[in-house]
C-alpha cells in the first residue's frame, strides 16, 4: 500500500466561488513545500516529491479556501473515496480535516450533503 500523508491547509481567506483545481503552472512559485500548504493529502507525506504526488487540493492560488473544492474532496470521484491506496487511517483523518474546515470557516456540515 501507498504511503499517503493528510496534513491541515494553508489559507488566507474564504471563499464559495465555482472551483477548478491549481494546476502546476498556476503557481507564482516551484516550491512544493508552498504548493503543497494547498492540499489535504500527498503521496509518500509532505513536502511532496513532485507535483502529481499531491491530492484534494482546496486552495486556490491566491489563498482562498474554497467550499466546493471541500466538497469534492470529501466525496464523489475526485475525492478522497477515489484515491487508490490510500490507508483507511489517513482517508479518515483527511475527511476530519475536511469536515473541521467546513464547519469552522463555513459553518456547513459534510455529511448532511452526502446525499444530495
């Protein structure tokens, strides 16, 4: 099994704008120690090794976090569900982290929504 690696975001401020996740050549920066403050799980832990080791990105490149991005890195087909490997450990705990920051800075739970 994949050693993956959920860890807390970095962010500046909030957002629930339409969401289309950072692509490499986004970034302002190559250090992907940086980059990396933009998403919840890295293949092999953090910092990543490169680029395509990061998983459910959640900030944008300005540092917004943004409430759709949360949602589809909760659940569906770019979620944390669909990462293959991944531990059900980690799988938990980047859900909790996903959850807390909904509920924090939204005040919106993810469960409820599951079904929707």
């Amino acid at each position: 099994m994949t050693a993956y690696e959920a860890t807390a975001v970095s962010y500046d401020t909030v957002t629930t704008e339409a969401w289309d996740a950072p692509e490499l050549n986004d970034f302002d920066t190559d250090d992907l120690t940086e980059i990396g403050d933009h998403f919840v799980v890295a293949k092999g832990g953090f910092p990543p090794e490169k680029f395509s080791d990061l998983e459910l990105p959640v900030v944008d490149t300005d540092g917004n976090l943004n409430l759709n991005a949360i949602r589809t890195a909760y659940s569906g087909g770019r979620s944390v569900e669909a990462i293959d490997g991944i531990s059900e450990g980690t799988r938990a705990k980047a859900k909790s982290i996903l959850q807390n920051l909904a509920e924090e800075e939204f005040s919106e739970g993810l469960d409820t929504e599951m079904g929707e």
